[in-house]
C-alpha cells in the first residue's frame, strides 16, 4: 500500500506522537512502518518530535514531508522523553492520541485496530498492547520474562484485559493510545521523573498511570495491538540490567507509591519496614542460589537487591539533606510553561 498522503484540511482521526532523539536511520523504519498501514479508512497525522538530535533526523522527517506523508514535525528544546511527548500532545489535532517509540515498528493494521478498540469500547480512555522483541542476537539463557522490564517488552497474553485501579497492569508508551481529553484529568507525563539522553530505569510512564488510576479511570490491554522493538546487544548484558534496575529504585523512590510505602511497622531513614525485610529475604535467595551453582536464578536475585540498593540510597540522602522532591502522585501538569516548543511549516 501507498503511504497515506496529507489532507491540509481535513482533521485526522488519531494522531501519533514519535518522540525521537539521534536516532535517524531507526525512526526512518518506524516512520515506515507508521505510514505503511494496510488499507484504512482513518485519517491520521504523525507528529515527529525531535528532542534536539544532531543527526539527520529533522532530514528524515522533511523527506517525508515532500513525499506528501502527513508528517508534522516539532522541534522540542527541553531535553526529556517526556518533554517531547507532551509537546506532540499540545500540537495533534486529533481526538485520539497514539504513541510510539523510535526505535519500533507497529503492525499494518495498528492504526484500524486503536480506532476499532475506542469504537467498540466507548468507556474506555486508553488502550495499549504487545511490545515483542527484535532480538539482535540470540539473547543469553538468562534472559527470560522475568527480565523484560529493562528491555522494555510487554505481553500480557492473547486475551484482552481491563485496566484499572484494581487491575493494575502497566502498559509501556512505546505502543500506546489515549483519548485526548484523558490528559485534561490526568495532566501530561511528568517531567521529574522521565528518560534524558540514554538515562535507563525512569518512571514516567508508571508515574503517569498511577494518576490515571487515582482518577479512576478505564484502559484496556489489547493484544492484537503488536510493536515490535530493537533489542540491541548492549541491552543484553547483566551490566545493563543491573544499572536499569538500581536507576529504577532510584525512580521509584521518588515517585513514592501510595501502596509501597504504606507500613504498619514503621520507618526508618524514611523506608517502610517491609523494605528492609524484603532486602533480606532477596539477599538470603541471592545467596542459596550462588551456592548452588544457579547463576540465572542468581541474577534475578541479584536485579531486586539493586532496585533495593537505588531505592535505599535515594531516599537516605534525602534523608540527610531533604531535598524537594515530587509528590506520591504527581498534581496534573497543566499546559505547563514550556512555550518554546516549535513546529516547523509543513
């Protein structure tokens, strides 16, 4: 099928939010995959955002444009994923808002399948599904389900589930969509707690759903809804996974989750009693299984005394020096003050 090209006057019925940074040769096989959907009736825009590259990413993005694509593209100069992914959501047009990583590649029916679900479901204010990997080598024996988080894959089966306050499953922003006006009672994604660079272990996607929930609102998994994402060799290391999971107690420290933190023990150096018992019980598992010779049960161990160690380092220098920091769940972020967020004519 030919890319859709652009109607300057019609108003899209989705509109697709890529936030992209120094990653032109991967975002032009995600723009591809984007605009190559298979024969659809919906009108949809794609909005780049590129978060200051240096590469050739705004060429990419104008090629497209003269290809007649319905390609917008956004220069957002404050450095953070999120940053960049509430500068699309202040420019689409569209009542539905969907997102995408740049280094993903959706399936050709992605778009029918977003609109179809919001259609079939009236009640529901977000939909999100598979994120499946493109291994670039065979991964290593230990690389099993049970680490997915750092690589940031997600399958959750092939039922559809709600997603509620009672049902908290985490959906991932990397394949992901929304009714617009969700971010009118939620707020946008915030920025305390977001990627920057290549930072590893950040919470904005949680911190956000939490809000969600707090609101009471309805999402659902959809598991016909399929990304897939590059899994480079870097991402395969014990290194890497053990620098995602103590950034990720680092997060997770700050963004201080109502249920987590709740103690009917105590605290000390401001930590819930039930963490420290949980660092001990992680740490005697650690130990069983290096004395048996289990190096994969070992590690896995291994990553939830370094979320531990992020978490108890955070919140003992906060500790010591107080520092201000973000609340439990985030207040809504209102078109908040980042006004130099420029959209080139298109």
């Amino acid at each position: 099928m030919n890319p859709p090209t652009r109607q300057m006057n019609a108003i899209p019925d989705i509109s697709v939010v890529l936030p992209t940074y120094n990653r032109s040769a991967n975002l032009r096989r995600t723009l591809a995959s984007v605009l190559d959907q298979r024969a659809t009736t919906r009108r949809y825009e794609v909005i780049v955002v590129d978060n200051n590259s240096t590469d050739g990413t705004r060429t990419e993005v104008e090629n497209a444009i003269t290809r007649g694509a319905p390609v917008r593209y956004v220069l957002e100069p404050n450095q953070g994923v999120s940053y960049a992914r509430n500068a699309g959501v202040r420019v689409a047009c569209a009542p539905l808002i969907a997102f995408v990583d740049d280094d993903v590649c959706v399936d050709r029916d992605w778009i029918e399948t977003i609109c179809r679900a919001f259609e079939q479901h009236p009640d529901l204010d977000c939909v999100g599904g598979k994120v499946l990997p493109a291994w670039e080598a065979q991964p290593p024996p230990w690389l099993t389900r049970d680490h997915w988080a750092p690589v940031a894959l997600l399958d959750f089966g092939d039922t559809a589930r709600g997603i509620n306050a009672e049902n908290r499953l985490c959906l991932l922003t990397a394949n992901f969509a929304c009714r617009r006006e969700i971010f009118e009672r939620v707020g946008l994604f915030g920025t305390e707690l977001q990627r920057v660079h290549d930072g590893i272990g950040s919470m904005e996607d949680h911190e956000w759903l939490l809000r969600f929930w707090a609101a009471g609102r309805q999402g659902m998994y959809v598991p016909e809804l399929t990304a897939i994402t590059d899994v480079p060799l870097r991402r395969m290391t014990r290194g890497y996974h053990r620098r995602w999971h103590s950034g990720h107690g680092h997060y997770f420290a700050l963004v201080r989750e109502p249920e987590f933190e709740a103690s009917t023990r105590g605290r000390l150096f401001d930590i819930p009693a039930h963490v420290y018992r949980a660092a001990i019980q992680n740490a005697a598992c650690w130990l069983v299984r290096l004395c048996r010779g289990d190096s994969a049960g070992a590690f896995l161990f291994e990553t939830r005394l370094r979320f531990l160690m992020g978490y108890f380092r955070t919140r003992v220098a906060d500790y010591i020096r107080p520092v201000r920091r973000p609340a439990a769940v985030l207040p809504r972020e209102s078109e908040d003050p980042q006004r130099n967020t420029r959209v080139a004519p298109s």
